[in-house]
C-alpha cells in the first residue's frame, strides 16, 4: 500500500534506535541494536555506555563494569563513566576498587551537590560492609645494587685509606620480588571495628647472601566517623637477611584519614618500635616514625601527593642514633591507551648524634629517591595487571661506606582498580 500522503520517513542512527529501545523498556531490542553497534565499532564510546546501562538494567553489574573500564581505556577523563563503574563495581562486592573510582570522581571540579552526596553515601555503605582489605604485588626484578653499598674500592676510615673486600663492594643481579597486605576488619558496631592484619615482603636473588624477608602483623580496633578514620594498633616485625635472622620488633601504630574537602584528603601514621637485632646488639634500641600523605584531586583522572615525614632511631651505640626528614611529591595520572602511571620524587635527610672513631665525624646523610611506575589498566590476568616499575636512589653521606647509587626495576603484576 502507497505512504498516505504527506507521510515523512525519518531515518535515525544505530545508537538513536538503541537509546529508544532503551527508554521503551524494549532490552531485548537494544540488545540487538547494540550487538550490532558494537560488532561494527568495538571502541564506539556511546555503543559502550548504552551496553553498559543495559547489562546494568539487567543485573548484570560484572558485565557493566568491562563495558565502562573499556570506555575509561581511551577516555579516562569521562567523570560519569566513571561513577557508573563505580556503581557497577559497588554492586558486585568489589570494594577496594568502587572506592578508587568514586575517589577519583569527586576531585572533578562542577560535579552537582546531589551527585556528591549520593557518593559519601555508597562510600559510607562501603565501609559499613568491607570486611578484608587485600593487595599483592610479584615481579621480575633486576638491581644494580642489591646489598646497597659503594661503587668505590677505598674508603676512610680511622683516618686511613681502606681498601674494601670483594664481599663488601657492590652487587649486582636479578630476583623475585613477592609482597603483599591484608587486614580483617570484624565490625563491633557501626563506628567501630577490630582489625586484624599483617604485611609480608620477600626479595631473593641468586646465591641467598642478599635474600631479605621481613613479616609485620597488627591488631587493635578502628574508629570511624563520617569522613575519618582511626586505628590503634599493636605491631610486632621480624626481618631476615641472606635467610639468618635480623632483627624483630613490637611496638604500636596510630594511623588515620580525613577527608578535609571532596577533593583533599590526609591520610598519615605514626609508629614506634623497641628493636633487637639478631648479632648486632649495638643497634639494639627504638625507633619512632611517622608519615603524612596530603592528597589533592585534580581531576576524574589525576591526583598530587605531599608526602612529609620525620622519624628518629635511637640504639646502644649512639654514632648510630639518628633523626630523619623526609619530604617528596606524588603525581597519578590515568592515561589514554589504558596506561596509568605515577611518579614519586623523594628527599630524606639523616643526622646522626654523635661522632664515631672510626669515621673520624658525626654522620650526616642525604638520600634523593624518584619513583616512577606503569600498568596496563585494561589488561587483567585473574585481577591483576602487568605492571613496571623503576626506582633511583642515591644516598650521599659524609661517610664513604654509606654513599651509594641503586637502579631498580621490577617488571610483574599488581592489583588492579
């Protein structure tokens, strides 16, 4: 039958028809419309957004979730993307990294007052809920410098030219580099928790004579309130080096956060210890140190770190009592092509009590440390993504032994968000 007359046919793109059927409640059509869409442009932003809001409509917040981290891939400034993965991620449990994104989305400047709110809601449902806190890192890791000690053959020491044994010089090679954290967090009532954790790190090179371990465990409760956080905990630590006992400690720790602002946060800790060394009973002594981390979110897809500490050790043997300062600046930045990466440049500074004999002076040391690491975002093997990582140090000290230089570098995988 011929078009009564007058009659237009109007012609409207893939995505126009997928948006219809998606406002008629018609998901079965959508879907269609979207496998197509998606078939013919994988990368096609709104084609992603829409299979996401489908599969969400669906309950299948996993499946929303790649669609959006996909979009992120190319467009890692796209603030609603974002909250709708954040979203998707809240939905299946995925805590630690819901968080991340709605973090990350409040620094965006203009975001409307009834968005943030509806994000201090999920992250306060967040932590109401989050019962374990989990992160591992392994990798590949070649080093310069494994025992961290000095390019020179000959040292002063007593005032006279020493020559340094083969074992004493620096070394170089290739290890496996295996760490990771957890905590349980047992909630008691609804602004208090007990948590119950530890830490392990363990670099082991070829030979053992440089192996190094070390094991933390904590315990103590958490306070909470609507944009903080308190713990009170107890410490113990045990290190091992070359595979022999080192030192090991107890102690406590406070450490806390605050949201100041949507976009700054301070997250910090102090710690003391009372350590025992294994051989070396003139180091056996305290230490007291302490870590503030003042974040700024400058975007949906960047943030900028102050990092301030100061720390004191006080042994046996007071040339080897010390006091430091430390001072660096940390820089994220979600990167197209699923690259995220940051930079850390770090300056410590050491000044020791009193003078040694042997070193003819009171010892003073400044450390500089630059940071730099890459992952792979839209890469996942079981959760985790490839990751490298390199790290400078140089340690320049009025005492020749202690003068070094380190390259680090560390090609594996770690969580991803």
């Amino acid at each position: 039958m011929p078009a009564a007359a007058g009659a237009e046919t109007r012609q409207i793109s893939v995505i126009d028809a997928a948006k219809l059927a998606l406002a008629a409640g018609d998901l079965q059509a959508a879907q269609d419309i979207l496998t197509i869409a998606l078939k013919k442009d994988p990368n096609s932003t709104d084609a992603q957004f829409l299979a996401g809001e489908l599969a969400a409509r669906q309950k299948d917040y996993k499946q929303a979730a790649e669609h959006y981290r996909q979009i992120l891939v190319d467009h890692p400034d796209i603030v609603r993307v974002r909250l709708e993965l954040a979203r998707a991620l809240y939905e299946i449990k995925d805590d630690d990294a819901a968080e991340y994104h709605f973090r990350l989305a409040l620094a965006q400047p203009g975001i409307p007052e009834a968005v943030i709110d509806n994000v201090y809601r999920y992250l306060g449902a967040i932590r109401k809920r989050k019962k374990f806190v989990f992160f591992f890192d392994a990798g590949i890791a070649p080093d310069t410098n494994v025992n961290a000690a000095p390019a020179k053959r000959d040292v002063q020491l007593f005032g006279l030219p020493f020559q340094l044994s083969q074992e004493a010089k620096q070394k170089s090679g290739v290890g496996l580099v295996v760490s990771g954290n957890g905590d349980y967090l047992a909630p008691i009532r609804e602004d208090l928790r007990f948590r119950t954790g530890g830490s392990f790190y363990r670099a082991e090179y070829a030979g053992g004579k440089f192996d190094d371990m070390q094991v933390r465990a904590h315990l103590g409760p958490q306070f909470l309130w609507e944009r903080s956080d308190l713990s009170v905990l107890g410490v113990f630590a045990k290190r091992w080096y070359g595979n022999d006992p080192y030192n090991e400690g107890v102690g406590g720790r406070i450490e806390g956060s605050h949201a100041l602002t949507d976009r700054l946060r301070l997250e910090g800790y102090v710690e003391g210890l009372s350590l025992t060394y294994h051989s070396q009973d003139f180091l056996n002594g305290y230490t007291v140190d302490s870590n503030l981390y003042t974040t700024y979110g400058l975007s949906s897809s960047s943030f900028i770190r102050l990092i301030t500490g100061a720390g004191k050790e006080r042994t046996v043997s007071a040339p080897f009592s010390d006091y430091q300062l430390r001072v660096g600046v940390g820089y994220l930045q979600n990167l197209p092509w699923g690259i995220t990466t940051y930079v850390q440049p770090l300056a410590q500074w050491s000044e020791y009590e009193q003078a040694a004999a042997a070193f003819g002076g009171r010892r003073e040391d400044t450390s500089i440390q630059v940071q730099f690491s890459a992952y792979k975002r839209d890469i996942q093997l079981f959760g985790f993504s490839p990751v490298f990582s390199y790290t400078f140090t140089h340690n320049d000290s009025n005492v020749d032994i202690y003068s070094f230089t380190r390259h680090q570098f560390r090609i594996g995988l770690t969580r991803e968000f």
